[in-house]
C-alpha cells in the first residue's frame, strides 16, 4: 500500500480514485511484514482433524435427535425408510466428491459462489451470496440457535414449559458466544468444533449402543416385513430424498475455508471422505436403534423422538439427551458461521460486496467483518418474522445452486480442460448429482409453488442489487465519500486491514 495512500487517511483527505481505505496495523506506519506468520492474512490453520470436525460438526445438527420423522412419514416402511437413509448418504457423498475435485482444482474460499463465479460468471454467483447474506444464513443460524435455546434450557424446566422469552435471551447469549469465538481466534474455533463433534458423535453412540443391545436381545418385532405397506405413493419417494438430502446437508462446509486447509490437495478429499461414511452409518444405525425400541407408529407420534427413546430405556439418565442435542445445535451455529463468513470474505474481495467485509483483524488473523455482519441479521430475525416460513421460502435455493455448481464442473472440464485436477472424479458422478438437484428444484416447484415462488423472487432482488452495487460505476461523489468514511470508521473501530498477498 503506498505510502499516498497511509498519509491521505492520517490526514483525514478522500483517497485518489482506485485507492482503497487502509489503515496501518498497530497505528503507525506501514512497515512490509519479514516473516510469513507476521502477515496479515488468513493462516492454514485448518488441519485433516479440524477440516473433519467442520464437515461432521456441521452436518449432525438437531434433526437426527429431535424429528427423524420426514423419511418415515413418506415412505411409510421401516425397510424404504432406512434404504432411504443410507441411499442419501450416497448421493451427498457423490455431492462431496465433486466438491473435493472443485476444492483441490479451484484453491479458493467460497465454495458454491467461487465455484459458480470460475464457471458462468458474476451475476450467478453474486445472486447466490446475495440471497445468503440477506436472508439465508441469519434465518438458518437463528433456526438452529433457538433449537439450542429450547434444549439447553430443557433440563431446568422439566415437565413444564419453557417461556418463550427465555428461549430467545438464551439463543442471543448462545449466537453472541459463537460469533465471539469465530472473531477472535480461528484455532480457537476450531478447537471447540472439535470438541463438539465428539460430543455429537457421543451423543449418537448413546442412541445406537442400547438400541443395538435390545435388537440383539431380539426386539425385532418391527423389522418384521419392513417393506409391507398398505398403499405406496410414488409421490413420497422424492420427497423423502428431498428429506434425508437436507439431514445430510453440510458436506461442502469445508470447501467454504479452502485457503486455510493444510496440503488441500489431500485433507479436502481425505476429510469427505471420512465424513461423510462416519454421518451415514451413524445415521442409519442411529434409526436402527430407533426402530428397536420404537413402532414407526411412535415414532411419528414423537415430538422428540431421542428424548423419547431415552426416557424409555435410560430412566432419569434421559435428561442428559437435551444437553447433547444443545451441544449438538450449538457446534452446528459454530460450524455455520465459521464457513460461511469466509463467503462474504471472498464476495467482498471480488468486489461484490462492502470493501470492508474482506479485511482482517491486524492481530486476531480472522475475517472479523465478514464474521461479526452476520450477527445484527440473525439478531434481527431471531425476534421478527416467522424465520421457519422464511427457510421454506428459500430451501430450493440451496439445491439450485448446489446443482449449478456441480454442473460447472462439467462445464469446466470442456471449457479449461488443462486446468489442475490433483482428484478428479468420474463424470458420471456429476451428472447423477447435478440432475438429481434440478430434478428436487422442480419437484418443489410443483409440490409447492406458492412458497417456492415467493422463494423465487426473493432470489431475483439479487439480478437489480447487482446492476446497483456491482456494474454501475457513476455513483454520485457524495455516496462514494460516504462510503470511504464509513469503511474508514470501522476499519479504526474493528482494526482491521486489507489482506498481504499469500506467498507464492
């Protein structure tokens, strides 16, 4: 950064066009970093463990403990229900697989939007962050927060209600500790995800190793004639993928922090990989002991289907579920909020977001802005709106763009055919994946078209927002001045500063 540049904001002076707003790290003159771990910029702090944890502690949220119930309902047998499951985990892990080729080719943060920006271009993808930062991410964060609010708090309430209110000062306090952690420390972040995810793979062993001692004392009953039905709907088949699709979701958490994972080339696939076949057997072990002890009939009658089970076989031990599943929301808000504000980190320094989103803390090394613009949102729609109809609105978008993605690869293959593919899978993985989403895409569009369709337009904001922000140059010297002073102002509040270029 030139030294114009440092002197024009001690003064107080409008840079010359072009010149971004900088402020100096400690306060005083720039002086060029002579060690690598004294630059300012986004370690590789995020180990083959780590990038396990991120992807596990992501994926098991809340849903496997609290309402198995989706798959069941719509395929109505034990037998289809737990195919489903497992039928699941292989489609995402075909997911994973070819973002672990996109990962190890494209060695960028950001996952679906730098996928979609090296494939078709800008507007695409600044659609996708701009849907993520305004509604997506605060809505699912504060979902999963309040889920962590109601079992936290289960334990002290026990049989009566818990007041709504305090549902929701929980959930703040809980959303202020994780983006608190997230700002200050990336090794720090990563340790308490690492913890979490043992707590929620604890937390399934307490599920499946008494379920598979009563299905061995032969508690079989259910099991008997798992594919008799009455009736079978060809209808619910695609609905329960679209389900299970969205138990399963979170594998490609880890694509979000690409430039922080060491050796990428072999963690990113290594991590999926593992992952990815420790979610699906737990998951489907995890039914199998649900099953064991419960009817299917019981268990789509239970609001709770682990709490449930535990007050069935572990007495006043069941009280320890809550606490689990709390822990369990709480490493996926921890997860969440860790990958995605590396999105708006990278949209930012692709210049599709605010400058400031893109800068680093001088001393921290984490993407303070990008972290901390999250909280204000999810605060917001924690205490307004009806934040589940918003999900609904907007879960197809999920899968739009996920499926773009994946189509990129296709298309990247033909179009840069040269480019560095250190794992590479076979195409026909792709196109199963890439036709399956569009295929869920267009089934909730005809399965419901009024919430998919204001879903929809809420989507298309981002086509106007774009030509706003993003292409129209001929701002008014007034909003550029306010601008620079505002990124100025929360550049010497948050002391943060543009990233040093990575070694080469």
């Amino acid at each position: 950064m030139s030294s114009s540049a440092i002197s024009a904001i001690s003064n107080g002076d409008h840079p010359s066009e072009g010149t971004k707003a900088f402020l100096p790290p400690e306060g005083g003159s720039h002086q060029p970093s002579t060690s690598s771990q004294d630059k300012v910029r986004l370690k590789k702090k995020v180990t083959l463990l780590r990038g396990i944890s991120i992807i596990i502690g992501t994926i098991i949220g809340a849903g496997i403990f609290i309402s198995p119930k989706g798959i069941l309902q719509h395929t109505g047998t034990v037998g289809m229900a737990l195919v489903m499951w497992t039928a699941c985990g292989i489609l995402s892990l075909f997911g994973a697989l070819c973002y672990a080729e996109l990962g190890t080719s494209i060695k960028k943060s950001g996952a679906h939007y730098t996928y979609i920006l090296e494939a078709f271009g800008p507007l695409p993808a600044f659609i996708r962050v701009w849907v993520e930062l305004i509604v997506i991410r605060p809505a699912a964060t504060a979902v999963i927060s309040l889920a962590f609010g109601q079992y936290i708090l289960e334990p002290f309430f026990m049989p009566c209600g818990i007041p709504e209110i305090a549902i929701k000062l929980v959930t703040t306090i809980g959303i202020t500790a994780v983006m608190y952690v997230n700002s200050m420390s990336v090794s720090w972040t990563a340790r308490l995800q690492i913890f979490l995810t043992f707590c929620k793979l604890a937390a399934i062993l307490i599920i499946i190793f008494p379920g598979m001692v009563c299905l061995f004392k032969g508690e079989t009953q259910h099991f008997n004639l798992p594919f008799q039905t009455k009736e079978f709907n060809l209808m619910g088949v695609p609905l329960a993928f679209y389900s299970g699709m969205y138990a399963y979701s979170g594998w490609f958490y880890m694509n979000f922090v690409t430039e922080e994972v060491e050796n990428p080339d072999k963690n990113i696939p290594l991590a999926i990989c593992i992952s990815m076949a420790v979610v699906t057997v737990g998951y489907v072990l995890t039914n199998v002991a649900y099953f064991a002890v419960m009817s299917p009939e019981e268990l789509l009658a239970s609001e709770a289907v682990a709490v449930t089970f535990a007050e069935r076989l572990m007495g006043k031990f069941s009280i320890t579920v809550p606490i689990f599943v709390a822990l369990s929301c709480f490493g996926s808000m921890n997860g969440g909020v860790f990958a995605v504000a590396r999105m708006f980190y990278v949209a930012s320094r692709e210049g599709h977001l605010p400058e400031i989103l893109s800068m680093i803390h001088v001393r921290k090394h984490t993407p303070l802005p990008a972290v901390i613009v999250l909280y204000p949102l999810t605060i917001f729609m924690l205490f307004v709106g009806d934040i589940y109809s918003l999900l609904n609105f907007l879960s197809f978008v999920r899968w739009l763009f996920i499926g773009l993605a994946v189509t990129g690869l296709i298309y990247l293959r033909y179009k840069r055919p040269d480019m560095p593919r250190p794992f590479k899978v076979p195409l026909f993985i792709p196109a199963f994946f890439a036709f399956t989403c569009l295929f869920i895409v267009a089934l909730s569009l005809y399965s419901d078209p009024i919430n998919t369709g204001i879903g929809f337009i809420i989507t298309l904001t981002g086509i106007p927002a774009y030509y706003l922000f993003v292409v129209w140059d001929k701002k008014p010297k007034c909003f550029k001045k306010l601008m620079y002073l505002m990124t100025r102002t929360a550049q010497i509040i948050l002391q943060v500063v543009p990233p040093e270029k990575q070694d080469d």
